[in-house]
C-alpha cells in the first residue's frame, strides 16, 4: 500500500575520482555523516527505523515517515554540513574527501511491497532533482573547505514548510531555480548552509578563456601562435528510477 513518504536522496560529489580501493570506505563516510546528522537533529530513532533504504554507491536514497519532513528540513539540513566539516580534515590525512548533493522530495511511495519497493514518480523525480545542474553548480562554484553540502528541495516541501513559516529556514535562504532533466522540468529551491565563492572567485580570478571567446595571442616575429583547449567533463550520474545503472544494494529494515 502506498504512503505519503519523504524521499532523501544523496550523493558525493567526485565519488569516482577516488582509487577503487577506497571507494568503500567513502560510502562508509557517507553513512557515518548521515547517521551522525539524523541523531543531532532528533531523527536518530526514525533513521534507524527506515523500511527502505538504497545504497547508490555514491550515496544512499531513502524514504521516511512524512512525520519526519520538518526535521530533515530543519537542523538535518544544517547538521550534515556540520558533520561533513568535522570529519573533513581526517578525510584529507587519509586523501579522501566528501562533500555531499542531496534532494528532499514527498509524495505517495510503497516502502513495505516485497517484490518493489520504493518503485515511484516520487522517488524518481527525488533522483532528478539531484541529478539537475543547479545542485551540481552550487557545489562546483563554491570553496571546498567550506562548503560541504547543498540541498534541493522540491516545491511540494517549499511552499508549505518554508515559504508557509513551518520550519526554522526562511525564504531568503533559499533561492529558486529551475531543474530539467529529460522530462522533468520543475522549479526547486536550493539551499547552501554555508555558502561560500570558489577559490578562483574568491581571489578575484578569472577561469581561463575558451577557445571560442579567447583574444588572439599576437605571435613574435617569425613565430606561430597555438592555441590549446582542455575540456573536463563531469562524472558520470548514476540514475534511480525505473532503469537502474551500476550495482546497488537493497537494504529493508
């Protein structure tokens, strides 16, 4: 039977840029800082409590009582950051590092059915928030000692616990943006408990021109001028929904 759920969904940013060896240990990290920051925001009991819980690789999804919806929105939010920053520089010692992108989603979800759990547009348009450029960028163009995590939230969560005054965070905390992946094309609302600007930005830098947009270098005498372009590509998402990429595991408790 289907229930109003909450959906969180997770994943480290540059999961992959990690040696195979120590892949594990990262998705350890991840649920050692959600667990530390369910406890500290009240959800301890319900976290460990979830009928349905997902590993991603690079992160975890899970659907939980909407009961839960006013917590994971306020301090959850604000407790990962703080966990993710004090785990941070025993990270770097160990050359690991995580910073985390996570999308809170509600809507109808069968958590108990034993041959498909968690199957629902609910939780696939959970996966598509996380997987929009929005919530990529605001980790991208932000310092990574400092910013550790940035969320999403649906505007089904938005409009009645923030923008209606249920919730500790308030509006201008927020900004609106808009995530289109593939079919989905929905307004959502970013939050970045500790905001900050990119090293580069920070120092007043420009990234380096393209070639495209770059002046012409003016060669010396007798001399040819050259050009050259680099181009980095993102990593590569893993999508959850109805066609699963990668290996997971399933967790019912």
């Amino acid at each position: 039977m289907e229930h109003y759920r909450a959906v969180l969904v997770v994943d480290a940013e540059k999961f992959s840029a990690h040696r195979d060896a120590d892949l594990p240990d990262v998705h350890l990290e991840i649920r050692r800082v959600l667990d530390e920051a369910c406890a500290e925001s009240g959800l301890g009991q319900t976290w460990d409590d979830v009928r349905f819980m997902e590993s991603t690789g690079d992160g975890v999804l899970a659907v939980l009582p909407h009961e839960a919806v006013p917590a994971l929105i306020d301090p959850f939010l604000r407790r990962l950051q703080d966990a993710l920053a004090a785990r941070a520089p025993g990270l770097r010692a160990r050359g690991l590092r995580l910073r985390l992108r996570a999308a809170l989603h509600v809507g109808l979800v069968d958590d108990e059915r034993p041959d498909a759990p968690g199957i629902s547009t609910a939780v696939i348009d959970a996966c598509r928030l996380l997987d929009g450029r929005p919530l990529r960028a605001a980790l991208e163009d932000s310092d990574p000692e400092v910013t550790f995590a940035a969320f999403l939230l649906s505007a089904e969560l938005f409009t009645p616990y923030v923008a209606g005054g249920r919730s500790g965070l308030r509006e201008s905390q927020f900004t609106e943006v808009r995530v289109q992946v593939k079919q989905f094309d929905r307004p959502a609302y970013l939050y970045v408990p500790v905001p900050s600007a990119g090293r580069a930005a920070g120092r007043g830098e420009e990234p380096p021109p393209d070639a495209a947009t770059a002046p012409p270098s003016r060669p010396p005498s007798g001399g040819t001028s050259v050009n050259g372009v680099t181009i980095i590509g993102d990593d590569g998402q893993t999508a959850i929904g109805n066609t699963v990429g990668g290996d997971f595991r399933q967790e019912r408790r």
